[in-house]
C-alpha cells in the first residue's frame, strides 16, 4: 500500500537554527513527490516538485532533495515568518489520476 | 488573478441537513479535485474531476456528491450532513489529470455538523 509518513511531527528552531524535515515513502513507482506549506487557515501552498533520487530543487531558504526512499527539506538559517506546516505528498505510476497520497505534515515553529 | 476560490469559508450544519460547497478556479486547468483535512489524518481525496464532464470516485467519496458545473466549476454536496462530515474542505486543481503537475489549492471551507 502506498504510504508516506513524515517525521518529526512537530519541530521547533531558533531564529538561524538549521535543520532537515523528513519524509519517507513506499509507493509502486513514484511518479513525483511534492511538497507543500500551510499556514494556519489556510490552503496548502505549492513549493516544490521532485521526480527522480538525487534531484534537489531550492526555494530562498528551503531546499528539498530526494532519494528512492525519502525526502528532505532542509531549511537553512530560518526565520519565523518560515513556521508553518509542511505537507509531503507522493504520486504513484500507473494510477489513472493525478491522486496524491498525503502525509500528515511536520509543523515548525521557529523563534526570534 | 485569484487562482482556486472558495464559498463559504465557514459553515455550521445540523445533522441532516444539506449544503453545497462551490469551488472556482480561474487558471484554465482541466482538472479538479475535493480533499478534506482531519487531524492526524492528512488530506484525503474525496471526489475528482478529470474534465469537464467527467467525475470520479476518490478515498473517501461516501456521503458526498459532485458536479462539474463547467471548466471553471466544480461543487462538492453532503445530502445529510453527519458529525463526521466535521472537517476543513479543500478543492484544489490541476492542468492535466494524467501527468505529475502540480495541485494548487483554495482557501478551504471549515464545516461543523452538529
């Protein structure tokens, strides 16, 4: 069964404190994982996609890397304005749809 | 340009009664879809819409309906709203169903059913 779970549940960083998100996956064959942000209220925000290991993708702060079992997003030198709730999400080959199957989230609160 | 639009933001049913969630999206994209979000349970896909025209069954479709009204519209029903239908609603869309395009997501609709 397709799963993807996300760890830690809650993390919580100092202002320029650096540290990784994880997120682990089993799918059939992955046809790209996504990572989301939410801000309390609010709908998921896109922010990156990745398709194949080894691949990394970065965003101002953020950069996400992948390999054939998990991903991770590593957040350098946060600030608070980057607490928020992070969605991992995973899209398996050979569905007919564009179904993602979402992991519970990671929410980091970060501290001036 | 709003990107996916929601109406209302929050709604308070009692059990039994019927509603109709709207959702809007003005970016062109040929696919919807309808989540909702539990705690501790992650968004799960309610209902899907490929095309205009076209609607299919998603994780957790029971108790809900949906009509892809046109390219722009797709709205999510509960006939008789049940506490377990307490949820955050989210409908987001894509450009195409078949490929790895990214969703992009509205607000949400925050409903409790008494």
């Amino acid at each position: 069964e397709d799963q993807v779970t996300q760890s830690p549940e809650a993390l919580r960083l100092q202002e320029g404190e650096s540290s990784s998100l994880n997120c682990s996956y089993t799918v059939s064959g992955l046809r790209g994982l996504f990572w989301y942000r939410q801000d309390p209220g609010k709908g998921p925000e896109f922010l990156f996609t990745l398709y194949s290991a080894g691949e990394e993708k970065e965003k101002e702060r953020l950069k996400a890397t992948l390999t054939k079992k998990e991903s991770f997003l590593h957040i350098t030198a946060p600030k608070p304005e980057d607490s928020a709730t992070y969605l991992c999400a995973v899209q398996a080959h050979g569905g007919a749809t564009n179904k993602l199957i979402f992991g519970t989230g990671t929410l980091l609160a970060v501290q001036p | 340009n709003a990107g996916v639009t929601q109406t209302p933001k929050f709604q308070v049913l009692k059990t039994g009664q019927s509603m109709t969630l709207q959702c809007a999206q003005d970016m062109n994209h040929n696919s919807m879809y309808w989540y909702r979000q539990d705690p501790g349970m992650g968004l799960r896909l309610i209902y899907y819409s490929a095309s205009e025209g076209t609607t299919d069954k998603g994780e957790v479709p029971n108790g809900y309906n949906v009509s892809r009204l046109n390219k722009r519209e797709f709205s999510l029903r509960l006939e008789s709203a049940a506490p377990s239908q307490t949820s955050v609603y989210f409908c987001a869309s894509s450009d195409r169903l078949d490929s790895s395009y990214e969703q992009y997501f509205g607000p949400g609709t925050r409903l409790t059913v008494t």
